[in-house]
C-alpha cells in the first residue's frame, strides 16, 4: 500500500513496469548515499493527503525544494515556521490581492486536505542540486498522474504557472476541466503575468457553478 486511498488501484499498473522498478531500484541507492529531499516516507505526501476521488484542483510544481529542510512531498509547501521561499511568497502576494486572504505559515496541508493536489512532476532531489532527478522516470509516472485527473468526469481545475507546468496541458483531456495558466510565480518571472492571474478566485467561481464546495485559501 502505497498511497491508502483509490490511487493504489489506479497507479497499481503503473507501479509494476518496468521503468518504475528501475526507478525504485535507483532511488535506493540514492537515498542509501546521498542526501535526497523529501525525507522518503514523505515522497508520495501529497497523493496520500488527496485521493484520486477527492482531487478538484491541481497545483503543479516542478521538483521539491533542495534545501535542508523545505521539502515535504507537496507542491510550493514548506513546514510550519520555516522562511518561506520566494515563490510562496509570490503566491501569498496574490492570494491576499485576489481574495484578501493574508496567509504567513508556508505548510499548504491543509489546502492539500480540502481536494487540492499539490504535485511535482518530479518527486525527489538531490540536496543543492536542482533537478538532479528529473530524468529518472518519475515524469512517466506523475504524467500518468495527471492524465489520470484529466479524464475525470467530476470537475477539476488545474492550476499551471510556467512553461514546465502548462506543458502538460496535453494530458488533460476532459474539456470541461477548468485550466488556468500564467507565468510562474518566481521573483525571476511573476511579474510578467503571474500577479493578477486571479487563479484562487477563478478557481472557486468555477467550484461553485458546478455545485462543487469551493477552496478555503486561509
């Protein structure tokens, strides 16, 4: 049991091919001599916190954060009293612009406990090294994620900052699902888009048409 939740069933192929095996077989080996972010029993963090059934949004991230102490299996989220990082930062901005919500703890579970899956397409890294496992597999496996989520018949809105993020709009093939793009909300971008995107509004204007209970952002 991987997850707890309906993904064991749905992700259980997946989990038996043979890149995942191979990918498995690596991550061992990584997490036995180098130091790798997330902790381990925390890698599939945010898929535990939200099931398959309960997902109606998706916020998707890149890889974790490779710094001591940050990652925590869920996209943009750090623990309860660490410095934000400065996306999150960039994210609060506009959350508190969009809705007047001033929110200062960068542990985004409980947005994870509400329906809002918050998923890298990358699920470890080397510590201080940046995309160090971006091309061990887990993008097979997080697009199967995604796809997933994408054929669902219940409405989800998927949240895309940067270009990493919106090039997965490929696999999202329900045409009823709700997609928001912009920049991504680092300093080196936000401001060409990102501010103003209105995505936490937007988001639960789409819920509640469809008769969904919208986000508590707070």
């Amino acid at each position: 049991m991987q997850f707890g939740n309906d993904w064991d069933a749905i992700m259980a192929e997946e989990m038996g091919k043979d890149y995942y095996l191979d990918l498995r077989r690596l991550l061992l080996k990584e997490y036995a001599h180098q130091r790798i972010f997330p902790e381990a029993q925390n890698i599939f963090r945010a898929m535990r916190l939200t099931s398959f059934g309960d997902t109606k949004v998706v916020i998707l991230g890149q890889d974790p954060y490779h710094g001591e102490g940050q990652a925590q299996g869920l996209s943009f989220s750090v623990p309860k009293g660490m410095k934000l990082p400065p996306s999150l930062v960039n994210i609060y901005k506009e959350l508190e612009e969009d809705m007047g919500i001033k929110r200062e703890d960068g542990d985004l579970t409980p947005w994870a406990k509400q329906g809002v899956l918050l998923l890298n397409t990358t699920l470890t890294v080397r510590s201080g090294q940046p995309l160090s496992h971006g091309k061990i597999g887990w993008e097979i496996f997080t697009d199967k994620v995604i796809q997933c989520i994408g054929n669902k018949k219940e409405p989800v809105v998927f949240i895309l900052w940067g270009a990493h993020a919106r090039g997965k709009k490929r696999l999202i093939h329900n045409k009823e699902h709700l997609i928001l793009e912009s920049p991504h909300p680092s300093p080196l971008s936000a401001y060409r888009g990102f501010f103003g995107c209105k995505c936490f509004s937007k988001t639960n204007d789409y819920l509640r048409k469809r008769g969904v209970a919208p986000i508590d952002w707070r």
